[in-house]
C-alpha cells in the first residue's frame, strides 16, 4: 500500500511534464440553450465574444508557443488561440460569459511562462450576461407574457424568456446598463416575486454550518478572512442558525479552503462543517403550492356541496323542499338566505387567489384568465346578491338565485390548479436524480495517506482515490492505475471503457474492476454532470402553442364579452326609457331596468369561457389515460400537442433499437471438443472478471451446460490474470486459457488460422465483437458477441416510412457497428460516435430544416437530445433519468408503442381542436340569444339562472366529447405485427 502511495505522489509531481495527457473530458464543456437554440447561437446570446492581446514572456522556441496555446485552449469558453513566439504575444478569442482574462492568464503561468494583458476589446458593443430567476406567482400564459413585456420594456435587456412551466425566467442583459436589483424590481413591480438561481459565469455555492459564533465580531472576522481569499463572489451568513453560505469561482478556490480558513480566523474557536442537506427552496414551494390549493379545494367543497345540495337536489324533496321555501322576510326564503351564507366564503375568501390575480394583471394593463374567473363568478354571485336583496323587500318578486354557478366554478377550477402544480412538480424530478448521481463520498489521497471526505469538499487539482464499484466524485485525470468505467450515461455505450494513465474520467461514472487515482480537473458547475443539468433546465424553458391559445383568445374575449354585456344593458335599457317596445314585454315582477339588466348578466353568464378552459385539459387527461392502457406514459399537453406534427424520429442505438445486454450469437470451434466442454473451460476463466463480456460469456455458457440446475460449479482456476484492454489469462484443468482479442494472442505467439480470421472478419463486418479463445497455445474457437436488434425493430421503421416519417439513428457507438444496426432496421440515415451536446445539435439541425423531431433514447447521455426534441420518448427500461427528461414514456419497452404514440396524439389534439370549436361555437350561438335577438319575435329570453346553466352544459358537453376518446383503438397496421414486450433483465 505505502508502495502505491509514493508510486502515485510521484506521478502527482511529474505531472506537469504530461501536459498532453489532459485534454478536455470525453464530455466537452457545454453552454445552456433554450428549445430550439443551437449551442453555437446560445453561446451567441449568453455574451458576444471578446479578444484579448497578452504578452506572453518566457517562450524561446515553438514548443514552448504550443505548450501556452494547448493551455489556453483547454479553458472552457475558448474560441481560438494564436501564439506569436517572435513577439512574445498570445491573441484570443473567447466568451466573456465562460471564462475570463484572469483565468488565462492564470493558464498561461501554470505552464511556466508569465502573462500580462495588453489589451481587450469585444466584437460586440454590448457584451450580453445571462441570469437565471425564479418567479412566484404566475398562473397562466398572459402572467408569463406580462411580465416578459417589462423586462424587454428595460433598457439594457436584450432578451428576456419566461416559461411558465418551470417558473424561471432567463435573461440576456448588458450589465453596463441594466443590473440585477432593477431586473428584481420590475419583476416585483409586475406583481411577483422573484429569486436569483444562477448567473451565465461557472459560480458555485456551499453551505457551510459554523460552531463557535457568539457575536457580530466574530461574523466579521470570519467574513474579512474568507473575502480576503481569491474567487470567493459573494458571502451570505445566518447568524440564528450558525450558516454562513459562499458563492464562489470553482476554479479558483473551494471548500476546504473555506474550512481551513475559518478555523484558523478564531484561533482554533470556530468549527466549520457541511451544512446539513436541505430540500432546495423551489422544489419546498412546490410543495407549500400543492397543500394549499389541495387545501382549498377541500374547503370549497365544504360550501359548495351544500349549496349545489339546496339549489339542484333536496328542491325536488317534497318535506325538504318545503323548509327551504319558508318565507323570512316578503320573498326571501330560507333556501336563498342559506345559499347566499354558504356561497360568500367561497367567493371572497377561498376565491381571494383569483381578484388578486386579477388585480396584478389589471394594474399592467392586460387580462388573464384570473379576470375571467372574476368576472363570471362575480356576474353570477352578484345577480344572486340581488335576487336576494329584490326578495327581501319585495311583496310580489319571483326570482332564482345561482349560488351554485359561482361556487362550483371556483371549485372546479381550484382542482384544475392543484393537478396543475401537482404535474408541475414532475419536472423537477430528472434535474434530482441528475444530482443525485454524484457520490456522497470520496477518498482524499493526500501526504498522510488517505481520507473518507465529504464528496462537496473535493477541490480542483485534488488527487482521489476510485476503488471497484464505487462512482467517481468529480471529472478528471487518471495518474495512477486501470480499471473499466461504465460511462454509459455520457456514452451511451453499454461496454465499460478502459482506463489507464492519462485518460480522462467523468464525475458520477462507475469504475469496475480496478483502483485508480484521479487528480480533480474541474468540479462544482464546471462538472459535466452540472453542464448536463444546466443543458436539462434550459431545453425545458418551451411554450406549448396550443396552451396559449385559451389566453390569446381571453385577451379579446374579456374586453367584448365587458363590451357586449354593457351594450346589452344598455341597449335595453334605453329601449324602455324611450318606450321602443311595448310595455307588455316587460314581466310583471320587474320593470324596464331590471329586464336590461337581466339581459346583461346573462350575456356576462353565458359567455364566461369555461368551456374553453376545459377543452385541453380533459382532452389531455382522457388521452394520457388511454396511452397508459396502451403502455405509453403521456406527460401532458404538451407532448400530445407536438407529437401530432412529428414527421421525423431520432433513435438511440443501444438499448432502443438493440435489447441493450451483450449475447453470444456464434461460436465456431477449430478443435475437435463438445461445445459443453469448450464452455466449461473458457466460463471457469471468464468468471472471475467483471467485464461485462465476460459476464455475457458465463451466462451462455450456463444455458449451455446446465438447464436445470440453478448453481453450476466452475472448475478450480489458477493463475487467474485479467489484461486489461486486451482479455484474461488462466490455467484450467491443467490447460492454459486465454481469451480475448488478436492482440492478446500476437503478444503471446500464438498464430491465428486463416479459419479464424476469416470468423473475426465476418463478425466485424457486422459489427460484433469477436473473442479468441486459446488452448495450450492453439485457436480452440472463436466467439462473437453482439447487442441484437430488437425483434419488432424492422418493422416499426417499416411502419413509421409507411406514415411519412423519418427515421435516424444517432449513437456513441462506433460506425461499423452502427451502420450494421441501421441496415438490419432498414434505416438510411446514421450519425455514430456522438456525445451527448452532439445529439441535441442533430436535433436542432433537423428543427431548421423543417422537420418536427421526436427523439427516442433510453440513458442519461440520452437527456439533453430528449428535452431539446420537439418531443422526447423514453424506453420503459431505461434509466430514471432518460425516463424523467422525456415527453413520452414507453413503458413496455416496445418500439410498436411509438406509433401508437404519434396516433393517439393526432387523435387527442383533433379532439382538443374540436373541443374549441364547440366551446367558441357554443358561446358565438348562445350569446345573441342571451341578448335578446329572439324576445320580440318569440318572447323567448335566457334568464340568468338558465344563462348559467346553458354555461354548465357548455363545459359538460366538452367533457363528454374529450370522454369519447376512451373508445380509442390503435392503429391496424399494428393489429398485424404479432410482437410480444421486450424482456430487459
């Protein structure tokens, strides 16, 4: 052990002299963009590029020109670099937003040289930073729209995007001219509130819990020490609770630093620790936003049942009925005092959310669907308020109150809320799990040996150690040992990748089989992982078109519907006044002023749109039901409302379109032995290695060799030896075995037979893995080994051509192996040996050629193409994370479910189109009516009661015409295919 230890500090300290050995990680540095933004535009967004002239002193030669230009260069935001050796100057171009002049400067040293800037300039006159807010408050598209409106009204915002679904705004700003309190300012002059989550800068942050606080002296000294330390932002502290939390530049400092310092401020009196985890302040008002409108909804089921009870129900029983029409006072009955009573909380108290709502969006000057709810449950509170009033002091007045119209309104719209924000909070849920893959752990090499740490206090250039099946706690570079990591979440590739001396690894990847020691190249939000989530967050900032459709028409529809309802009135009204009809018309309970104002208020009633509120939700929720029967995992309206127009799809390789677990497929024998005893040999090799092949091997042969039993016993093994890269070693039976690639037998003189070759190329031309195995010196054999195609692969692409649809395939994996797939599923397009920024660009690619792409992955490398897709389809049996990022879930893991997907969303948004037409149908037919285009030919006029009722019969006719999907059969073509799930052990 103390031998590995000094063999790996000596790697630590001629570390330097490797400088080629550390390139970027195999997942490069990514910048966030929005849905459709490819990464070169977003990097555009977040801060035009600057150049930057420094001298450069030291350099005696070009070797030292390319050493300073490789430095540069690997810093995350570089464009170019150019080295002039001659005059001693170093020219780059980079992104302000990523990196800036101080760090490299700071590269360049770390080299050997010294650097100093001559001078900067940037291409653009207003270098743009990007932020990240969180918003409170919102409720609906017009919410979103009012407040992007203020912030692009701000001079120095170049560009301000709201989504409603995630609650965040990203804002592009030159902070020359606008800061951060004035963007704060006018969103809270909007009417929200608002909370900073992160700047475009790589900033991360640590909490930090800090024992021995007693007064203000030792907050200050404690602060003074920490802002003398460089790369620390900003400092926060908590004196109630002994937290002090700082933003810092990963890059430049860290955690333990923070520690150390704190420590040291107070002479050995403070304690400095992690703070204990704590859920994140959006996901906790999630929560608080899921019990309260859950809360209310139950309260206004509470009044509003009673009142539903008295007015619909207990009036046609006869003993019932007749104590609800006990006369009080003239006219007013006991059942009208008592749904008045019963109907006032609901509306003023548990509907005090929608005159707030109101109120905010009034006061800028637009009209959300909050005034809409107002309106209508105050047209028809307040008409029951006067029916009520009337009664009371009325002899001879007869009218029907409609408490119930306004209560149940407002109760059904509150549980429209709460499985809003309740779906709200699933989009959370994948951005957690990203997290969460990095270890709680890590193992800290450092001159004492080693140390179990927290794996939050890793700095850069740490040096951590990596034992077999444990996940690596941050990106960077192996300086000692080897071992297989399964980077299949940034891959996608199923087989674990070799690793040695010099190459890089990814922060929450699984080593295997072998020790390593990692030196920390970049940690915090440089990690990959965090630029994974950060890519997640902003792809998820997307508007759903028909979303916005109910609050595009309520922006003209409120204002007429005021119009139309006033006119009404007053058309009437005058018409009395200067006797334009006969006075016959008018009833004999009322005079010419009440019969307008009747009028009116069932204008107001009738045209309250919430039919129109319901013709996509039900629509969606009828739909995702029946896709769930289906084995196809709906999320939502948006999903439906883009896979309808999807006429191009992008598959994953391994495990999409193959079953995702290695199999052996041949074995060709050149010796004169049993298969079984060909298996019992090479199995009682293979079984003592962790190689994923391996393991393919053992289990083959066991179906080989044992059908019944459950356990098999290998025979004894010797000298077992695993080569890393190239197979094992081992005696068997007094045989010497060895299995693996033609490497391992050209280094041990074993000649390969023209038979054999000819096996290995035919397997290479279809894209499997030949194994060699060697007994005593001599070919016995020759295994390939494959992923397999999926059985009902072929014919779905066949289906999907059929429907007019594109099909492409995207993979990390190599080209042989990916074009053989591609042949085999009848697909033309292919584009292997993608990472995962790659995929999501392909996906935007074939956005700005016109297509509407729907990406069909199973891993986390799959996520960022997922979210960026128009829509995202996830195999059932793939990670939780893919599963999360995507749209559409396949739960049965069959690849026919894509198709019933695309036809059960066309399906369900024809119906949603329907839905519309009926509501705006409804509405343009019962609005004259309600007017009064009929009372002087046919005495025929819409009270408000039945106004309301015919308002009530809009939204279930829309219910019952989204319930006709339940009928929903799939698609015949698919009746043909006899194609049974995958099974995915």
């Amino acid at each position: 052990m103390m031998g590995r230890k000094f063999e790996s500090w000596d790697c630590i300290n001629s570390f330097k002299c490797c400088g080629n050995l550390s390139p970027q990680p195999h997942y490069p540095s990514m910048t966030t963009y929005p849905k459709r933004m490819s990464p070169e535009a977003a990097v555009v967004a977040e801060g035009s590029e600057a150049k930057a002239v420094l001298s450069v002193m030291g350099m005696t030669c070009a070797a030292c020109a390319g050493s300073v230009e490789k430095s540069i260069k690997r810093l995350p935001g570089i464009l170019e670099a150019a080295v002039d050796v001659l005059n001693d100057k170093a020219q780059v171009l980079y992104y302000p937003s990523m990196v800036n002049v101080e760090r490299i400067c700071e590269a360049i040293e770390d080299a050997g040289f010294e650097a100093k800037l001559i001078e900067e300039e940037s291409n653009d006159e207003h270098p743009f930073e990007i932020c990240r807010i969180h918003i409170r408050g919102m409720t609906c598209t017009s919410c979103s729209s009012t407040l992007e409106s203020a912030l692009q009204s701000l001079r120095g915002v170049h560009n301000a995007q709201v989504a409603l679904a995630t609650e965040e705004a990203e804002i592009h700003y030159d902070p020359n001219i606008v800061t951060y309190d004035q963007l704060k300012e006018a969103i809270e002059d909007t009417g929200f509130e608002s909370i900073l989550i992160s700047t475009g800068e790589h900033i991360s942050k640590i909490h930090l819990k800090v024992d021995g606080i007693k007064n203000e002296q030792s907050i200050s000294a404690i602060q003074k020490s920490l802002q003398s330390l460089p790369g620390v932002v900003n400092i926060d502290t908590y004196i109630d609770i002994n937290k002090i939390s700082i933003a810092y530049k990963p890059y430049m400092t860290g955690p333990r630093t923070f520690i150390q310092v704190i420590e040291s401020a107070g002479s050995g009196c403070f304690k400095a620790e992690i703070f204990p985890a704590e859920e994140g302040g959006r996901e906790t008002h999630r929560k608080q936003e899921i019990k309260q409108y859950f809360k209310f909804f139950i309260w206004s089921l509470v009044f509003t049942i009673p009142v539903f009870l008295t007015s619909m129900v207990l009036m046609y029983v006869p003993g019932i009925k007749h104590v609800l029409d006990i006369k009080i006072v003239n006219m007013l009955k006991v059942g009208q005092l008592l749904r008045w009573e019963l109907a006032t909380p609901v509306q003023f108290i548990i509907g005090r959310r929608f005159y707030i709502g109101s109120y905010r969006s009034l006061r800028k000057g637009s009209a959300n669907m909050d005034v809409l709810i107002a309106l209508g449950t105050n047209a028809a509170y307040l008409y029951s308020v006067y029916v009520v009033a009337r009664a009371a002091f009325s002899r001879d007045f007869k009218g029907n109150d409609f408490f119930e119209t306004s209560s149940m309104l407002i109760s059904f719209i509150l549980l429209g809320k709460y499985l809003e924000v309740l779906a709200k909070g699933k989009t959370s849920q994948a951005i957690a799990k990203l997290i969460d893959l990095t270890p709680d752990t890590a193992i800290l090499l450092n001159q004492d040996g080693e140390e179990q740490i927290d794996s939050r206090l890793v700095q850069k250039n740490d040096v951590i150690k990596v034992v077999p099946g444990a996940k690596v706690a941050s990106d960077g570079i192996v300086i000692w040992g080897q071992s297989h990591v399964n980077e299949s979440m940034i891959t996608g590739e199923a087989r674990p990748v070799a690793k040695r001396k010099g190459d890089m690894v990814i922060g929450g990847t699984v080593n295997q089989n072998g020790v390593l020691h990692v030196k920390v190249t970049r940690v915090g939000s440089e990690s990959a992982l965090s630029q994974i989530v950060r890519l997640v967050e902003s792809a998820q900032m997307a508007k759903a078109p028909v979303q916005k459709l109910a609050d595009h028409i309520s922006k003209y529809f409120v204002p007429l519907v005021i119009l139309l309802s006033f006119s009404t009135w007053i058309a009437w009204y005058l018409a009395g006044k200067l006797h334009a009809y006969p006075k016959s018309w008018i009833p004999s309970s009322m005079n010419s002023f009440e019969l307008a104002l009747q009028f009116g208020i069932s204008v107001m009633v009738i045209a309250c749109p919430c039919a129109l509120g319901l013709a996509t939700p039900t629509a969606v929720m009828v739909g995702t039901g029946v896709g769930a029967t289906q084995g196809v995992l709906i999320k939502g309206g948006q999903a439906l409302e883009s896979a309808h127009k999807v006429n191009c799809i992008v598959f994953d390789k391994t495990g999409t379109l193959t079953i995702g677990k290695p199999v052996i497929v041949t074995t060709k024998l050149f010796k004169n032995m049993s298969v079984q005893d060909f298996y019992e040999l090479v199995a009682a090799a293979e079984v003592n290695s962790e190689h994923p092949i391996a393991r393919a091997i053992v289990e083959h042969a066991k179906k080989i060799i044992t059908e019944d039993e459950q356990n098999h016993t290998w025979p004894e093994v010797r000298d077992f030896v695993s080569i890393s890269g190239h197979g094992v070693k081992a005696i068997v039976q007094n045989k010497e075995i060895l299995a693996g690639n033609k490497k391992l037998m050209m280094d041990h003189n074993i000649a390969i037979s023209v038979d054999a070759e000819e096996v290995l190329a035919e397997a290479e031309r279809l894209a499997q893995t030949g194994i060699l195995v060697s007994l005593d010196g001599e070919i016995a054999g020759v295994l390939a080994v494959s992923d397999p195609l999926k059985p009902d692969a072929k014919e779905v692409i066949s289906i999907l051509k059929s429907m007019k649809i594109k099909s492409i395939m995207v993979t990390g994996d190599n080209w042989g192996t990916a074009n053989s797939i591609a042949r085999q599923a009848g697909i033309e397009t292919v584009m292997a040996e993608a990472q995962p920024h790659t995929k999501a660009t392909q996906v935007k690619d074939l956005q700005n050629s016109g297509y509407t792409v729907a990406m069909v992955g199973d891993g986390i490398n799959d996520s960022p193409a997922l979210v960026s897709a128009d829509v995202g389809m996830a195999i059932g049996a793939g990670t939780d994370i893919a599963i999360e990022a995507a749209d559409i879930v396949l739960m049965r893991s069959n690849l026919e479910d894509i198709v019933i997907a695309i036809d059960l969303a066309k399906k369900t948004f024809n119906r949603i189109r329907l839905n519309y037409i009926w509501a705006l149908g409804y509405n343009l037919l019962s609005i004259p009516i309600a007017a009064g285009i009929l009372y002087p030919s046919t005495r025929f006029r819409l009270p408000p009661w039945i106004a309301g009722a015919a308002m009530a019969a809009s939204s279930i006719s829309v219910v019952c015409s989204s319930l006709l999907l339940k009928n929903y059969k799939r698609p015949n073509k698919l009746n043909k295919l006899d194609l049974n799930a995958i099974k995915i052990e």
